[in-house]
C-alpha cells in the first residue's frame, strides 16, 4: 500500500522502570528521574554496568493467570501479558472476531548454555554457587524462541479472545514496528477491524550478553519495558505514513534516509511539516552514527530529536513503541520534548508542539532491518 494511511492509535498500556503508563515516562524524562537497580543480572564486560533499568516481575495473581500455566515461561513472555493487559482493561467489545494481534518480541535462545565457556564465567564470577543464581534466575524449563512467541501469542488471544489474524516478529528493535505496520496495514487493508499491537524488551539476565554482545554492543544501559496499544479506524492521533528498508554497514545512512523520505512521501508531507522526531537507541555505534547522519542529511536541523533511553534504558523491541506512545501522548497535549543543551548532559526541555505538526518514529535493527512512521493529530 502506497497511498496515505489514517489508522487511529488509542488505548496506550505501558509498563517501564518508571512505572505505569506513558505520563510516567514523561514525567521522569522531564524531570530527569532514573529509576535504575543495582546490576545483579549479568557477567563478563556487562558486569561493569553499574545499575540497569529493570522492572518487577509481574507474578501470577498481577496476571489473572494460574501460577502453574506461567512455570515454563520467561519474564518477557509474563511482560508482554502484563503489557496486552494494561491496554485492554476495561475494554468493553475485547474478543470480537474482528480482533486481531501484532506482537514485536526479542530473542531467546535455548542453545546458549551448552556453548558457554563455564570456566571463563567461573573466573568472573569467583563463585560456582553465584553462577548456578545466575542461571537460575529467569532460565525455567523448556527456554526456547518457540515457546517465548507462542507462549505470549497464544495466552494474550485466549485471555482476550483475540481470534483474528495474529503475528509475532522478533527479534531486534525494528520488530515492534514491524508489528506496528503490519497491524496498521491489516486494519487498513479490512483483514481486522481493531488489532492490538505490542512489544516487549529482552529480560535482563545473564543471557542478554550472550545473545548480544557479539554484535559489538557500544555499552549503553539495557532496560526492561512493555508497550501495548490498539490500532483502528478512531482516534485523535493516526499513523498516516510508513516506510521499511534493509541496510548494510557500507549503505545504512543512505538507507536510513531514504526510509525516512519515503515515509514522509506516503504520509503526503514535507520536512518542514515534522515538529518532532524521536530516534531508536541503538545497541552499536555505527547504527548510531548512521542513524544521526541520515535524520541530519535529511530534516537538516527542523526538528529536534529526542530518545527517552535515559529514563527507560534500552529496550531492544519495546524502544520504538514506547516513542509511539510519547509521540501520541505530545501530539495529544500539544507538547514535545528535546534535549536543552548541547552539553552531553541528560537536561530536558519541554515545549509546545503545534496541532498541525507531524511527529516521525525511527528504529534500526542491529542487523540492518530499519523503519519509520508518521503519527499525526487528527484535525477537528
């Protein structure tokens, strides 16, 4: 589909260091409030990491689900229900046939143990008995990707009764809007009335730097968060344009800037009318240097650019979600928000945000996968 798009975005559930909902979010970003935990979860140079950004693991009576159905699964599986949940409470016509469901979840590997090199986490951990705590921790049975995406996919429809079309995308950043877009379009397109739309971040634990540091992590801090809205033909804030590519490391800026031109052609606007833009926070350098070259070659300074990775951390398919929500929240109050100062510090300013100004979402998966959408506020 080419054509400009207008499918509404309502019913926000957000669940991250800062607590509940996107005004939490904004809040701490506003103020500059951190709410990081001692590192307890990981080994080797992730060890070095002070304090993460976790959350507390949403336990069974939270859930509405018997503790016996949650034994073999793992605690991004337990975020994305908490995160299904918190956007469909209280939602009266849940469970319609015209339901469907577009979930962005991170990977988990259950060939990892037995290639670790136990007597190298031996000598970082000086311990034998704080290896086994380690891998204890959030490693149940039957630790797997297939039981991770169909676990979430297959309780969050029976819990809701969520019968329409259903998909699971994994594993980096670009999964959540990949999730989006799929959803937007399924909508647009008459596959599904209404579709939830979700995506949850890698659980802190041992394993994320087994899965992830090969990739040349650049250090910046991991966080546990989960993003859930719903995507239909009513809202005061729509999507109205998308755009997907895949790059390599010797072309990812040009990628990156065409993506965003692309999107912004299909939403039928130009640069001058974007107010806001807010861009992925990448596990590498290089995906951050492309990313800052392409939003500058292509916007040329017309609209600031913000992260909330200081208030929530990094959190890998939930990152661009969770600017979804803070993009839809700003184009609600008429509000954005954007560093204060060129010092490098974390100072946040918050400023009006014209009705008539679009709001762009970027996200750079690690491996090359990239997208971006437009959020508009519909016109009364």
């Amino acid at each position: 589909m080419n054509q400009r798009l207008a499918v509404g975005l309502c019913n926000p559930g957000l669940y991250s260091a800062t607590g509940l909902g996107v005004e939490a979010v904004w809040e701490a970003l506003r103020i500059g409030k951190k709410s990081t935990v001692p590192n307890e979860f990981m080994f080797g140079p992730w060890s070095e990491i002070p304090e993460v950004f976790a959350v507390p693991d949403p336990d069974a009576s939270t859930l509405g689900i018997h503790r016996k159905a949650l034994r073999t699964t793992v605690k991004q599986t337990r975020l994305a229900m908490y995160g299904a949940q918190l956007s469909l409470k209280g939602i009266s016509d849940v469970g319609r046939p015209e339901w469907g469901a577009y979930l962005g979840l991170p990977m988990v590997l259950s060939p990892l143990l037995p290639q670790c090199d136990t007597p190298d986490l031996g000598e970082v951990a000086q311990d034998p008995e704080k290896i086994a705590e380690l891998y204890l921790r959030d490693i149940p049975p039957f630790f797997a990707l297939t039981d991770s995406n169909n676990t979430v996919a297959g309780h969050i429809a029976i819990l809701f009764g969520l019968t329409g079309p259903t998909s699971v995308y994994s594993p980096f950043s670009d999964a959540g809007m990949q999730a989006l877009i799929e959803g937007a379009l399924a909508v647009a397109e008459g596959d599904c009335e209404t579709a939830l739309v979700g995506a949850v971040s890698p659980s802190i634990s041992p394993w994320l730097a087994l899965q992830y540091d090969d990739l040349e992590w650049n250090g910046a801090i991991p966080g546990e968060a989960a993003a859930f809205f719903s995507v239909g033909q009513s809202s005061d804030v729509v999507l109205t344009g998308y755009s997907r590519g895949f790059a390599t490391s010797q072309n990812r800026p040009e990628v990156l800037a065409e993506t965003l031109r692309n999107a912004l052609r299909m939403a039928e606007l130009s640069v001058e009318d974007v107010g806001w833009i807010l861009a992925d926070s990448p596990w590498t350098d290089e995906v951050a240097h492309a990313q800052h070259a392409a939003i500058s070659g292509v916007f040329n300074d017309q609209a600031p650019v913000f992260s909330a990775e200081q208030a929530i951390g990094v959190t890998g398919p939930a990152q661009p979600l969770v600017h979804v929500l803070l993009a839809r929240h700003g184009l609600l109050r008429g509000l954005r928000l954007f560093p204060a100062n060129g010092n490098g510090d974390d100072a946040v300013a918050e400023e009006s945000l014209s009705n008539n100004q679009a709001v762009v979402v970027l996200s750079c998966g690690v491996q090359g996968q990239v997208c971006a959408v437009v959020l508009e506020k519909v016109a009364r």
